[in-house]
C-alpha cells in the first residue's frame, strides 16, 4: 500500500500532465485558428532568399538555418527572417519564395509553405495530445477498476 507521500507525488505528477495537455492542445488550437485567418487574409508577395543564417548550435548532423528573405509590397522593400529553422540542404541563397504578408503589418511576413505556417500547432499539437493520452490512459483506467468492484456482490450466507 502506497503512502500518503507517494501518493501525493503521483497525483501532482498525474495532474501536471493533466494541466499541460490540455493548455497545449489549447494553444495549439488557436495557434492554427489564426494562421487560417491569416492565410485567408494575406496578401500575396514574391521574394527572394537573400541569405542563411546560423540556428542553434553547429555540432549536429543536420545543419539547419533560418532563411532571411527580402520582398517588395507597395513600393517599399522588406527584409524578414523566417519564423522557423531549415535544413540548409533545403533552401538557397537566391532561390525565389512566395510570401504572405499582413497589410498593416509586412515585417511580420511568412513564406508561404507548409513548414513555415503549420510547424509550431502540429508540434505543439502533437506533444499537447501526447501529455494528454497519459492522464486520459490513467483516468480510464482508474474508472475500470472502481466499476468492476462495485460489481462484486458479496458471497451468499448459507
């Protein structure tokens, strides 16, 4: 039988999963929620990669950067840096992208790529739905077990 103590770590550690999941998806949700009304919204740029820049650290195998690119919207030229990190075998210096931009805001522009706008709500997403399956797993599990005794009947009396 475990102890008070023991059992208290496990409920602190089963309820932080418990919070953490759900506020994840959450976030992930509505991050997808306002890059769909940005996508529908924005306006539409050709630009140009203009030059790579060092991400994180260069021990690794795989050597990714974050692309800068330069585009042209109503007459004035922008200079951006790509929201997320790729591998630098997958993009060039010179190399043409489309770009969505905001009118309001065009130094806030994306390149307009599967990666660029839906990276941050599928992994956030994706670990959000992880977090939450281990709670979920633990609160079916304790449900099954308190259903199934309250199905014993005691023996018969003779």
């Amino acid at each position: 039988m475990p102890t008070l103590v023991q059992r208290a770590i496990a409920y602190v550690f089963i309820g932080s999963f418990c919070a953490v999941g759900p506020l994840l998806l959450i976030v992930a949700f509505g991050t997808a929620i306002r890059q769909v009304l940005f996508i529908h919204s924005a306006q539409h740029a050709n630009g140009t990669v203009i030059e790579l820049r060092e991400y994180g650290s260069t021990r690794s195998t795989t050597h990714v950067v974050t692309p800068v690119f330069r585009f042209t919207a109503d007459g004035q030229t922008y200079v951006v840096a790509a929201k997320n990190a790729v591998r630098e075998d997958g993009i060039n210096v010179g190399e043409p992208v489309d770009v969505l931009y905001a009118r309001d805001h065009p130094e806030t522009a994306l390149i307009d790529n599967s990666a660029q706008l839906w990276m941050f709500p599928l992994v956030v997403g994706a670990v959000g739905a992880g977090f939450s399956t281990i709670p979920a797993f633990v609160l079916l599990t304790l449900w099954r077990r308190r259903r199934a005794s309250a199905r014993i009947t005691p023996p018969f009396e003779t």
